[in-house]
C-alpha cells in the first residue's frame, strides 16, 4: 500500500503527499549511544600485552578474535543493522573503546571495527581521508576536516558517482575535545511543509567537491531523493560553504534554492547530537540518513601540529 500511494504521489507530481510518506519514514530514524567499557577493558590490557611486539596484521586477526568473543550479541546485532530501513538506525555512537592515545591501538581498533560492521572502505586518489588532523597551513579553512574552521552539515562524497553508505570516526585524540555533531533528517526538515519537503525531494541539485578534493574540482547533478530497496528513503543534502568553490549544493529551480537556504536558517536553531570527544569514541554513520559536522576548533591546536587531534575516518560502502 506505501509503494503504491508513493508511485500515485510522484505519478501526480504531489508535493504534499510526497512530504509526509517521507516526514513519516524521517521521523522513525534513531542514533544509538553503546556504553563499551566492558569491551575497552579487555582492548586495554591485550594491548598492553601486545604494543611492544606489535604487528598489524597479526594484531588485527587478534584483536578481531577478541572483540567477537566478548562483545555483548545485542550489541553486535545493532552494529551491523546500521542503515536498514528494517531497524531504523542512523548512527552507533561507540563509547570508551580503549582508553591510550597511541596511533597504532587507534587505527587497529578502527579498521577491526570497520570490518566486524561490514564497511568497504574506499580510498579515492585525489584525498587523504584515513587520518584527519589539523594542518597549519590551512588554519583558518572552513568545512574542511583538516582546517580548524567550522564544519556545517552534510553527507559525505553526494559529489562522486558511487553512492557511500556508510562511514566511521574513531577518536585516537583531541586536546580541544571537540565533538562531532549529527543532525538527523527530520530535525533537518522540521522547518519545512509537507509540501516544501515534497517539492524539494521531487527535484535536482549539483553537489560539487570542496577543498578535500586536490586539482581539478568534482562536480555532479543527481536527485535530491535517494530511495534504495535495503536503506529505504532519504535524501542528499550538503550545506557546507567551501572557501573557494562556494555552496557545495546548489539547485537551479529558485524555489528549491528558496527551500534549502530555509533549512541552512532552520539549522542554526536546531541542537544537535553531540558525540563523546575522548579517546576511544568510535561512530558509524548511514551516511544519508544523518548530516554530521563539528564546531570550530581551538586554535591554541596549531600549535600542537598534527598530534593534537587525531581521528581516523573510513566512508564507504556496505
């Protein structure tokens, strides 16, 4: 019955009805916030055990075996339900992992937790994206992970012709313990009509890449709605202003354009979710059922260089 008043409703080209199947749809999305201290316990003393003589691969396969043996079921069943339009979760916000500030444990625990999630990591050529830290020669950039500027809401890579689903953050450390914030899609849209988000979901917008990207900008036109048969319903949104290229998302149609910069007012009202800014915090992410972005930076970091906020990112597909 939903798909065929969604097919009557886009047959009609009716904004309103299209705007409430997908407000409804919005508004069953939940982030999940897990309490991991029983598991980083364990991470903690086998590294301790293991850092002196450590090997990657080796470890990996070890600390995989470990993770698997005492992760708690339901909290397995819910990393790797992230994303499905069945169980309704946009985000796992993972909490105290491991407990030491070390590189290596950081980005171990990251890539064995990607892999336990079913994340593909994809690594593009023109980027750097495993490992952000602050550069100092791009102090003062904005809506750039590597910047100490703001960075606004959006979804990762809306640019690239692959779709990335899915996409996670671990905290190795931050001085400035500066959280990242998630906005959900209908706290996002809230500002809006049934009518308005209908009309925004019916059209187009050009997503173009930002200062992440070096050389030759990216740029590329797609539907603003994203419908997948396992994801279910979403949309693409990008309200990040890049220093050079400008508004990352943009549409030709006036009136889309007039609903978007509504959202982009809407959102400085909104509070958004905020994750925990200390080591061992680990987040997945839907990448198009959440925005995620983070406040400016301290910029007593820059003279910390690049050991003063360490996370390690992978985007991808699952």
């Amino acid at each position: 019955m939903r798909n065929e008043l969604w097919n009557d409703a886009r047959a009609m080209n009716h904004h309103e009805i299209i705007g409430g199947i997908l407000r409804t749809e919005f508004n069953k999305e939940t982030v999940e916030r897990l309490d991991m201290s029983y598991l980083g316990a364990k991470i903690d003393s086998w590294w301790a055990h293991s850092h002196e003589n450590f090997n990657s691969q080796i470890g990996f396969y070890s600390l995989q075996s470990l993770i698997l043996e005492f992760i708690k079921p339901s909290h397995l069943e819910t990393l790797r339900n992230i994303g499905q339009a069945e169980k309704r979760i946009a985000a796992v916000l993972l909490e105290y992992m491991f407990s030491q500030p070390d590189k290596n444990l950081a980005l171990l625990v990251h890539e064995v937790m990607a892999q336990i999630v079913g994340l593909i990591d994809i690594k593009y050529p023109y980027e750097e994206h495993k490992e952000l830290f602050p550069k100092e020669q791009a102090g003062g950039a904005v809506d750039w992970g590597k910047g100490l500027g703001i960075i606004r809401p959006h979804s990762d890579d809306l640019y690239e012709d692959r779709d990335i689903n899915i996409m996670s953050l671990t905290v190795c450390k931050d001085i400035s313990r500066t959280p990242t914030w998630f906005w959900l899609l209908k706290d996002v849209v809230s500002c809006l009509t049934d009518e308005e988000l209908g009309q925004l979901a019916s059209s187009e917008a050009t997503f173009f890449s930002g200062t992440n990207v070096e050389g030759q900008g990216i740029q590329v036109k797609k539907p603003i709605l994203r419908r997948d048969d396992v994801e279910g319903l979403a949309i693409r949104l990008d309200f990040r202003i890049d220093n050079t290229v400008g508004p990352r998302m943009r549409s030709e149609d006036p009136a889309v354009t007039a609903i978007i910069e509504k959202m982009r007012v809407g959102l400085k009202t909104l509070k958004p979710l905020a994750s925990n800014p200390s080591t061992g915090t680990v987040a997945f992410l839907a990448n198009f059922k959440i925005l995620h972005g983070r406040s400016q930076l301290n910029p007593v970091m820059l003279y910390e260089g690049e050991s003063s906020r360490i996370l390690f990112r992978s985007k991808g597909i699952k």
